[in-house]
C-alpha cells in the first residue's frame, strides 16, 4: 500500500510542476535552444570541430569544437580527478574526472569522463607511457560531456565516435592521432575506406578478413590500397 500511496505522491508533484510552469516560456526556451544549435552547426568546422563518419546517426563533436562552446556560452572549465589507480607493479593506470563549466563562479553543468591503459586502443601500447595519455583522454570526455549538456546539443553531437573503427570498436591511439608508428592505416583512411564501400562494414570486413584483419586498426599500409580496390570493384559489380 506504501508503494501505491508513493506514486500517487509523485504524480501529484509532477502535475504540481506542469501546472506552475510558465508554458510560454518554456516555449521561448526551447526556440533559444533551436537558434543556437543552428547557430552553432553554421560556425563549426567539420574534421576540426567535429567529425563525420559515414553511415552514423550525428557527427561527433571533438575536444576543439567543445572548447569553442565554452568560451562562446562565456564559460569556463574546473576539473577534477574523481578516482584513479597508478598501479606501477601491474601497469594500469585509469582516470575518473568531472570537468564543471562555471560562469561567474557559479556551477553551470559538468560532466564526466573515463579513461584507462586496458582499452583496446591501449592494451598493446606500453603502460607505463600511457599514465598521461589516459588522464588527458578522461579529461577529453569529460570536458565534450559537459559541453553537450550545456549546449542542449545531443540531438546534433554525439560523443566518442572518434575513438571507434569501422565495426565499432575503439581505434588504436596511433589511428586516433593520425600517425602511423605502428605501420597501420591511419583512422582518415579507416574512414575514406567505409566511404568506399558507400558505407556497408560487412562488405568491409568481408574484405578485411580475406587479408587475415578482424579491425580496421590492424590494417597495415602495404595492404590498405588492394583492399580499397577489392571493395571497390565488390561495390562496382554489386
């Protein structure tokens, strides 16, 4: 009977809000919210503000496109490591951090981010020289976390999709700083690649797996145009 009586509590408070709520307001809000997401799609630069990959949803804003939202909203930026482990016997190494985006001193929003050495993208990597990298990386999330929240821009960004390759799984470090030490392909090549196959990553990971690759940051360069041309003619006689 309590758990009856709690509902009905709540349903009571939620009409409550409604029914003391501005609605023309909220309704001027909502076109403020529109004007700027505009606004804010007419500024930014793709490949440097935000990133495209075919065949997804929303283009992902980048840690330069959220630095641009903070100082446009007039905001800035306060973090803090939430939780962390610098375990040098084991070599892991992960980051918890909250970004806050204040304005005259006050909380505006934060968000949150998470970073640590057993991601795909790392785990090969040595982590000893991972411990910056990770705490950089939690800071990056946490910061285009905040900047979405406070933007109200979710419905036009989305988060991460940066750090994935072509069957959605994280890039490897060298693919998502566009170099190639390891001699694999770069994740802009990762991505003309998808672009190639009018974005159908079964065909690409078909290709892939003939070359004996189960991830596009496995690719090495030496392959990465014959299997451009395989896909390629796989596209042409399809």
């Amino acid at each position: 009977m309590s758990n009856v009586n709690e509902v009905q509590v709540q349903e009571v408070n939620a009409l409550s809000l409604i029914e003391s709520t501005n609605l023309q307001s909220i309704q001027g809000s909502i076109q403020k919210i529109k004007q700027f997401q505009t606004l804010v799609q007419s500024q930014f630069t793709q490949n440097h503000d935000f990133g495209v990959i075919p065949g997804t949803g929303k283009p992902t804003l980048l840690k330069p496109g959220a630095e641009k939202l903070i100082m446009l909203l007039g905001l800035t930026s306060e973090f803090e490591i939430l939780d962390s482990t610098r375990d040098f016997d084991t070599g892991f190494f992960q980051y918890q951090v909250a970004c806050r985006l204040k304005k005259n001193g006050e909380v505006m929003t934060e968000g949150f981010g998470s970073c640590n050495t057993r991601e795909r993208k790392y785990i090969k990597q040595d982590p000893y020289t991972m411990d910056n990298t990770v705490l950089k990386m939690a800071k990056k999330r946490a910061m285009v976390d905040a900047a979405l929240l406070v933007g109200s821009l979710s419905d036009v960004f989305t988060q991460d999709i940066e750090d994935m390759d072509l069957a959605g799984n994280q890039a490897s470090a060298y693919q998502r700083t566009y170099t190639d030490r390891d001699g694999t392909i770069s994740q802009a090549q990762a991505k003309r690649l998808y672009a190639i196959a009018k974005g159908d990553a079964e065909l690409c990971k078909s290709v892939m797996s003939k070359y004996g690759y189960s991830h596009s940051d496995e690719i090495k360069k030496t392959d990465y145009e014959k299997i451009c041309q395989e896909v390629e003619a796989s596209v042409t006689q399809g």
